[in-house]
C-alpha cells in the first residue's frame, strides 16, 4: 500500500540589508576666497588708513607749533615754517594771561591723575567683590554696573549738574573730580581680570592660615591683580584727561578749569574776539596737552600690553 504526501510551500527569502560602514563621502565644495577687505593686502591698506588718520592730525599739530603767527596763517598746514619758533611759543603759552595754562595743566593732573587712581582702586575693588565674595543679590547689582556702561557720560552731564547744585558744589574742583572717581567699565574689566588671576586655592589656603578678607584682598589678590589696575588707570585717566563736557557744565572760574576747557576758550576768542595769537597759543597748548598721554603709556605700556591680553587666554 502507498501514501501520497504535499511538501509545505517555500517561506519567502528575507531581504538583504546593505553592509554597514563609512557613508560615502560628498564631493567637498571649492573654498570661496577670501574677500578683498580679508585679504593680507586689503587688511595692510585699512591699517595704512588707520595709521594715516592717527598721525596726520599729529604731525599738522607738530609743524603748525613751530611756525610763528605768519607763517602759520600764511603756509600750507603740512609745511614747515622759514624759521623754527617752537621755544618763543613755548614760553608765550607759559607766560600768557599771567601763567594761567600752568594752572591748567595742574589742575588736569589732579582731575586725572589723582581722580584715575583712585577709581582704579575702587573698581579693582568691586570687581575682586563681584567675582570671589559671595552676597545677596550680586549678579543684579552687577547687572546696574553693566547698565552703567552703557550709558554715556555726556548724557549724565546735567543731571550731575543738578544734583551739585543741591548740595553746592557747582564751580569747584569737587564737581568734577567726584563723578571721575565712578567708573563702571573698570569694574567689568577687574572682575575678568580677578577670574583669570587670582586662583580661588589661593584664596582658601590665605583663609585656612588665618587672613581675613580685606587682608587676602591686599595682601594677596591686589598685587596678582597689577597688570588689571594698571589698565584700568590708564582708561580712566585718558576719559578724564579729554573730558570737557562736565567741566563746561559745571565751572566758571578759569582758574579750575582743564586744559581743554582753557584751550577751548582761547580758540574761541580767537574767532569771535579777533585775536589771532590765541590761535596760536591754542596750537602750541595743544600740543604740550598731549605730551603727558604719550608720556604715561610708554611709562605703562609694559603692564598695559599684559593686560589687555588677560582676558583673551583663561
């Protein structure tokens, strides 16, 4: 006897799926060049314009001090005079109106000078604080600091003026040194340069020995944070230096007054008045005004330049 048997039907093969591995890689797009602004020569020519623009007004400033009052009006600004009388206008502008561009000049150093290192102190300061203390409502008020950075200091001028003549300090030197001693940038810039100085190890092992805040401050942080201060003088001093808003604003006795304020006097009598040897003693001051910029950044420029760069490497 035979059986008869069916085979079931074939199951249906599985798909294959493609080998796994590195997708192949597009063909990368040719790389634009540079624009001509970003190129080596189009960066060379902007610095050449910058340079230009920098020691052109320089240099007429230079040439213009050394001519006398007819050469000055009668030459081209960029020529020199037939005869040098630097000297003779030097001892004009000293001796003028009974010295009164000494007094000036006195005046600016302690405006700027005193004024500057007591705001780099401040801000030094208030900086260390925002960065290494711990206290109610910090980042808000350093939130007011960075909105005071923002507000230009001529737009403060009035209401400075007015809150002096509540308490009657208009036309005095106070009226212009105090508001010098408030600087909110310094206080940004101490607070980046206090992140990137000053270890906080340092700190706790100065605690563990026993110094109290204000002593690791002083003895310890402080002197870490020199290259800083040394930057935030030398901004400070500059603003102050070329200030002559708040000064126009709040004196009106010459003998206060800045040297720009007082250059600005004489170059405008010398064009409402008629007197064109204020013209020239407006040059010649000029000039003597920015010696002691120049002076003070060769001075610091050692720890200016180590400065600037604190903040780019952490």
């Amino acid at each position: 006897m035979t059986t008869s048997s069916t085979l079931p039907p074939a199951a249906p093969a599985p798909a294959r799926t493609p080998p796994a591995g590195p997708a192949p890689r597009r063909p990368r797009r040719a790389a634009k060049p540079p624009s001509a602004l970003l190129s080596k020569a189009g960066v060379t020519a902007l610095l050449a314009l910058a340079t230009l623009y920098t020691l052109l007004p320089l240099t007429w400033l230079v040439l213009s001090s050394t001519k006398s009052r007819e050469d000055l009006f009668g030459t081209n600004g960029f020529a020199p005079g037939e005869e040098i009388h630097l000297a003779e206008n030097l001892k004009h502008l000293f001796t003028a109106d009974g010295g009164v561009y000494l007094r000036w000049v006195a005046n600016t150093v302690a405006y700027a000078g005193v004024g500057a290192l007591l705001a780099a102190v401040f801000g030094v300061a208030a900086g260390y604080a925002f960065d290494k203390l711990t206290f109610p409502g910090k980042e808000r008020l350093f939130s007011l600091v960075l909105l005071g950075v923002m507000v230009p200091g001529t737009a403060l001028a009035i209401p400075l003026y007015l809150l002096a003549a509540e308490v009657g300090l208009v036309n005095t030197f106070w009226s212009v040194f105090v508001p010098g001693l408030v600087f909110p940038f310094g206080v940004y810039l101490a607070r980046v340069f206090s992140a990137a100085y000053v270890p906080d190890e340092v700190l706790e092992a100065a605690r563990m020995d026993g110094a109290g805040e204000f002593r690791a401050f002083c003895r310890i942080a402080f002197p870490m944070l020199a290259p800083g201060f040394v930057t935030i003088f030398l901004f400070q001093f500059t603003q102050i230096w070329n200030s002559f808003f708040l000064p126009l604003v709040m004196l009106s006795d010459q003998d206060l007054y800045p040297v720009n304020l007082g250059l600005y006097v004489w170059y405008s009598s010398a064009l409402s008045q008629g007197h064109p040897e204020d013209y020239l003693l407006a040059v010649v001051g000029s000039l003597v005004a920015v010696a002691p910029l120049i002076a003070v950044f060769l001075m610091l420029q050692r720890f200016w330049k180590s400065g600037m760069t604190a903040g780019a490497v952490k």
